[in-house]
C-alpha cells in the first residue's frame, strides 16, 4: 500500500545504513546474499524480511534500518546474481559475443530459480546490472547501429531466454507434481493429440506434425530463438530502428 506523503528513492543513493549508533553489524552484501540463500533453497515467496533477519540472526526491525522495503530487498538480491556475470573480453564477433552472453543468463536463471519472476527495469540499474549492460554494450560495439538500437536488441534477447527459461522451469515444476512419470503423462497427451489430428478436423496442424513427428529438439529451438532475434539487427536489416 502506497504511503501518503512518502518520497520515491533509489536504494542504491541511500547510504549503507541510516540512524545513529554503533557501527552497523551487516552490509548490504550481507543482507542480499542471506535472501539469494533462502529463495534458492526454497523459492522466492519465502523471502520475507522476518526470514532473512532470521538467517542473519538480528531483529526483524533492525533490518528496516539497512532495507526500507521489501522491493528494495529484491533489488539488492538482482545486483548480487548480476555479479555472476564476470566480463571478458569481447571477441569481435558481435554475434557471437551476444549468443555467449545469452547462454551464460540462462545458466544464472537455473542456479537461480526465481530470477524470471524479478527481470524488469525495475530491477536493471543496480550497479551490478549496469555493469552487466556496459559489457554487453562493449560486445556490440562492431555492430553498426544507434545506442538506443544496441540497448533494443539486449533487451529483447534478455527477454527471450527470460521466457524460455520460465517455460523450462514451470514444465519441471510441473513433471515432479505428477503422480505418474513424465513418461507416462507425455505418451498420453500424445495419443490425445494424434487422434485429434487424425480427425481431420486440423489439417495445418496435421500438416506441421507430420513434417516433423518430435521429438522437439529444445536445445535448437533456443539456439534458433536466439539466432533469428540477432538476424533482425544484421547489417541491412535494422531499417527505420537503427
């Protein structure tokens, strides 16, 4: 609920802790690596400020002195995964470059389950963020566009393997709920779907099935997801966007 009156602040321009008093007892570094702990072993609604000031061994309260809000809290926790992206340096290969970074966040989303839920602008300006944004920007600089061109197409590759990774991991989630294999579960939603099909009634989707049967092949529908985002920003193919 929003706070009548309250001033909008970035946590990052707040100082490490505010009042008087002895030296504080925990960073922010602290603090975010007690969350990024909790939401890995148990998911990110488990994150609360009673539960890290638990981890922490400290009063609840208290750590309204260090993190105002919960909001704040989840920044802190997206700067910290964020510094898991060490730089290195480009190749030249502006493609390449950026096929490498995707595929480094994809790997972070998977140690870190619940990152999908956070990636917004919201989150993306935290001083590990930026230094994220900064190499990336580095890695495009071969590619012949604007600024705001390159910005575009990190965010739309960010934006695909953020909704691929969400996918891999709902449909995980899912095949441990099942009170059957996930063998089981796909051979009948298999049957299911070849007796529609042979109905007649969906002759495209006949069509598309029956040029490729399965099974899909995931690891180069990503690859190809990731390829044909990068083709739209080819040299000759940016048009009015560049």
């Amino acid at each position: 609920m929003a706070v009548r009156g309250a001033v909008p602040e970035v946590i990052w321009a707040r100082p490490e802790r505010t009042g008087r008093g002895p030296k504080p007892s925990y960073t922010r570094d602290d603090i975010a690596a007690a969350a990024v702990r909790i939401a890995d072993a148990q998911g990110l609604d488990a994150v609360s400020m009673r539960h890290v000031a638990a981890e922490l061994g400290c009063g609840t309260m208290s750590l309204y002195n260090y993190v105002p809000r919960k909001e704040d809290l989840y920044e802190l926790m997206m700067d910290a995964v964020s510094a898991e992206h060490v730089p290195w340096e480009p190749s030249g290969d502006w493609r390449a470059d950026l096929l490498r970074v995707a595929h480094e966040t994809r790997a972070l989303m998977h140690r870190h389950p619940w990152v999908p839920r956070l990636m917004s602008p919201v989150y993306g300006f935290s001083p590990q963020a930026l230094r994220y944004l900064e190499h990336c920007l580095a890695c495009l600089d071969p590619l012949e566009a604007s600024n705001g061109t390159k910005v575009e197409l990190i965010a739309m590759l960010n934006g695909v393997v953020t909704t691929y990774v969400r996918n891999e991991l709902d449909t995980a989630e899912r095949a441990r709920a099942l009170p059957w294999s996930e063998a089981e579960e796909n051979a009948a939603r298999a049957a299911y779907l070849g007796g529609r099909l042979a109905s007649g009634a969906y002759p495209r989707m006949a069509a598309a099935f029956s040029e490729d049967p399965g099974p899909v092949d995931m690891e180069a529908v990503f690859q190809r997801s990731l390829e044909r985002v990068l083709d739209a920003f080819a040299p000759g193919r940016l048009g009015g966007c560049g």
